[in-house]
C-alpha cells in the first residue's frame, strides 16, 4: 500500500476519533453543568 494513503487514513481516522471524543466530553460536561445549576440554584434545565 502507497505510505501516502496510509498517512491519509491515519490522519482521517485521528481527526474523526478526536472530534468525536470532544463532542462526547463537552455534551457530558454541559449536561453535568446544567444538573448542577438545578440541584445548586434552582435553575431549569431548559436556559
């Protein structure tokens, strides 16, 4: 197999592993932000 496409499919595959690991710890974060704005001040959940 060309080096070229190798490095390509690494690259590719990094990109879509790491912006697929942000979405999940930011969607975890501001879900776990938004719980503690209730429990702490009341606030919805919906703002």
């Amino acid at each position: 197999m060309n080096i070229g496409i190798l490095l390509l499919i690494i690259v590719g595959g990094a990109a879509g592993g790491l912006s697929t690991l942000y979405l999940l710890v930011s969607f975890v974060g501001t879900l776990g932000y938004k719980i503690y704005r209730k429990v702490k001040f009341g606030a919805s959940l919906y703002d």
